[in-house]
C-alpha cells in the first residue's frame, strides 16, 4: 500500500501557481479510461470534520467535467449529492458520463468514489456561448450596500487552520437581533489566496468559486438560530485529533479565549457571536464546559446532504479578487435546513446563486433513569 493518499505520487515541487489550483490539481487517467480522473494532492481536511472539505469534491467534480466539453460550453448549473464522508487518505476516482452533446448544450454526470463506493455525485449543464441570441430578456438580483473588505491582513485562522486556500473577512450578521431567523443575513468576502494563472482560463476561476461557495454554507442555520455549532463530534474519538465540544481540540480553545476581542475580531472565520460562545465557555479537565446559566442548544450533527450553483456570468469575475457572498434560510425543521446564498463581484455583479440542504440536529438530553 502506498504512504501517500494519492493514487500518483503528488509532486513535491511548487508549480508557481495558486494554492487552490494546486489543491484542485487533477490528474488524467486516460490511458485506462479517458473519462477517469484522480486527484493529484491529498484534499482538505478541515480541523474537526467528519471528512474532507466538501467543496473540493464539488470543485473537482466540475474540473473534470469541464475538460469533456469544447471550450465553447460554459457550465450554467450544477446539482450535487453529498453521499459519504470522504476520507483524506484515500484517492478520489473521478467517472465523467458524457450523457448529451447538443448543439446548445452539453450534459455530464460526474461520481466520485473511494475504494469503488461512491461519495459524491453530480449532474451539470452546459451551454454554448452566445446561443441565447442578441436580444435577451434580462435582470439580476442588486448586491446590498455593505463596507469593503479591509486591506489589513487576518490573523492566524485558528478554525479553519493554515492550509486553507482561500480567505475570507466576515461582516456582522443583517438583522441579527430578529426574533425571525428566515430575516437574517450571514454576510462575507471572500477570495483565493494569491493569483490564478492564466493556463487555466476562466474554468480555473468556476473551479475556485465552486470550492468557495461550500465556506460556512449550511453553518447559516446554526448562527441564524444563535446555536452552539461545533459540539459535532469528528470521526476521531482522540481530543487532541479534535474531539472536543467545539470539534476542534479544547487547547485550540484556551487559545482563543487568551486573545482580546480586538484580535479575534481580525481573524478569518471569527464573527461577534463566536466571540460571545467563547467568552461563555471554560476548559476543564480536558473538556469544553459551558460557564453556570449560559448554556445554549447545542448542534448534534450538522452536514450538507445537496448544494446546487447557477453560474450566472461564468467569465465576468476572477476568483482571486474579492466576491462577496450573503446568505439566508428560508426554512428548517424536522432535522434538516435550506440556505439561499448570493455571490458577487465587488463591483456587483451577480455571478452565481447556490441552494444548499443540511441535516442539522440538535444534541439531545440524555434518557431519565
């Protein structure tokens, strides 16, 4: 068995490009098969998950469609299934089914499995460039009026970790003090680290803003509804691998709760109410404990179970600049929550409008005896 979790050895010299297009490198397999792909890098496993990063899969997926269709087709939706955890340390096999080419539109599947189950699936649409004619009817949903990201860089993303390649600055939640939770807006910016190349064309920049449209999607629900959202369990048991409350290690935790307000205000991931979780918990004994009388609901479980994009203007935005992405839940109940996310350019532009379902579950009490 090999030591690597890819099914090639991954190079070990920097390419000069992008950390995500590094992360979102393919290989192709095509002398066994030329609709057979395999992730080049180990993927994303993000401190406390149950798996790897969902959106990479979703990225991945994508990447290998994209290269089964002329490069007049540009990719306009793209519906997903979460199927299983994926696992780190495994190969992904990526199976693209050209399942139409029409003269306006092109239709892929893509499964994506790991020791011959399948993980995730998914179904895109493409269309060829101008074949909605020259006269168009024609609207787009306004970005709101909101501050601009700051220059000033983040500080360490204790939450995300260091590996992450992309980041993020999150603006205070719309409509926060509502008692309504369908009114409230989760807001953010959000951009790959460094600069895409050009060798990948604007399918690289789909790839990075698919990766990107997974951040804290259905984590929506749970700060909507003010819940405290990482008690889920990852897979490990072991705490130092993460298996503490926050479902990241209970010294990550004394960490944050050293830093001034001020500090953690400047870090990626961070908003007011984790500052205001942090300040009402305690590490004891290895455990992270809620302080006398300021206990909230407690996430059980929460992971996506779909994730849907349109791709509104597949060529009018570069993913290493600045998007800014609002998102808002309609509806949640009976176990499960639906979130609406819009992304922009920063100048406005509507570039992609993405639906996501999750099962989110609330920790039960224990039985009575």
């Amino acid at each position: 068995m090999s030591s690597y979790p890819t099914l090639i050895k991954p190079p070990k010299e920097p390419t000069g490009k992008s950390a995500i297009e590094d992360v979102l490198e393919l290989t192709h397999l095509e002398d066994i098969n030329p609709n057979l792909f395999t992730n080049t890098r180990p993927l994303w496993h993000p401190p406390g998950a149950r798996g790897i990063y969902g959106g990479a899969v979703i990225a991945q997926c994508l990447a290998a469609a994209q290269r089964t269709v002329q490069p007049s087709f540009t990719v306009h939706s793209m519906h997903c299934y979460f199927v299983l955890n994926g696992n780190a340390d495994i190969p992904i096999i990526y199976h693209v089914e050209r399942v139409r080419e029409g003269r306006s539109f092109a239709t892929r599947t893509v499964q994506a499995r790991q020791r011959g189950a399948p993980i995730f699936t998914t179904t895109l649409s493409f269309m060829r460039e101008g074949s909605g004619g020259k006269k168009l009817v024609e609207h787009a949903h306004h970005m709101p009026d909101v501050p601009f990201p700051s220059d000033e860089q983040p500080g360490e993303d204790l939450l995300r970790g260091a590996n992450s390649p992309f980041v993020s600055q999150r603006i205070d939640i719309l409509n926060n003090d509502s008692s309504r939770p369908y009114e409230k807006r989760t807001r953010q910016w959000i951009k790959a680290k460094g600069r895409i190349s050009d060798d990948g064309g604007h399918q690289a920049h789909l790839s990075a803003l698919a990766y990107m449209s997974d951040s804290y999607f259905i984590g929506t629900i749970s700060r909507v509804h003010k819940l405290w959202r990482y008690s889920a369990s990852p897979a490990s048991a072991n705490k130092k691998e993460g298996g503490g409350k926050l479902g990241i290690t209970p010294e990550t935790v004394e960490k944050l709760k050293k830093l001034d307000d001020a500090t953690l205000r400047r870090m990626e991931g961070m908003d007011e109410d984790i500052i205001a979780e942090l300040r009402n918990v305690d590490v004891k004994d290895g455990e992270v404990v809620w302080k006398l009388g300021m206990e909230r609901p407690e996430i059980g479980m929460m992971v996506s179970l779909d994730h849907t994009i349109y791709f509104h203007s597949p060529k009018d935005f570069r993913a290493d600049e600045w998007m800014f992405t609002e998102c808002d839940s309609p509806w949640s109940g009976d176990g499960r929550g639906l979130v609406h996310q819009r992304m922009y350019t920063k100048d406005g532009t509507l570039i992609a409008t993405c639906v996501q379902e999750g099962l989110v579950r609330l920790k039960q009490d224990a039985p009575k005896l």
